[in-house]
C-alpha cells in the first residue's frame, strides 16, 4: 500500500494515460498497414485511433484541476 495521498485530478489523469496508450498502439496498428503494403483495416479501426487525443484531454483536465486544487490549498494556508 502507498502512504500517498490521493489529490482530485489523480483518477482522471490515470484514465486519460490509459486511453493514451490504447489509442497510440490503435494509431500504429492502422498505420502499419499501409506502409507494409497489406490492405487497409476498416473504418472503425481509424475510429479507435482518435481515442488517443482524447484521453491526452482528459489526463490535461486532470492535471489542470490537480493543480487548481493545490493552489486553493496552498492560498487557504496562508
């Protein structure tokens, strides 16, 4: 178990690395195809591929309200 503290933001930037991944290895799965010279994949594979600039908004809105969080934190101290 870690002793760490979890901040609001955290879960959300944990999904948005996750669909990050999915739609980086969906993005060189579609594309490798055509540079091998075997036939393209269908449509909905291309769809899969668009996930990865979702999930690099959603970690970005994390992170964003992550940081919000702190500051509020840190101003209600001093």
């Amino acid at each position: 178990m870690t002793t760490e503290t979890q901040h609001p933001g955290d879960g959300l930037v944990r999904v948005g690395a996750i669909l990050f991944i999915v739609g980086a290895v969906a993005t060189v799965v579609t594309v490798a195809p055509l540079f091998l010279g075997l036939t393209p994949l269908p449509s909905a594979a291309y769809f899969v591929s668009m996930v990865m600039p979702v999930g690099f908004a959603v970690a970005l809105f994390g992170l964003l309200r992550a940081a919000r969080s702190q500051k509020r934190g840190s101003s209600s101290v001093a």
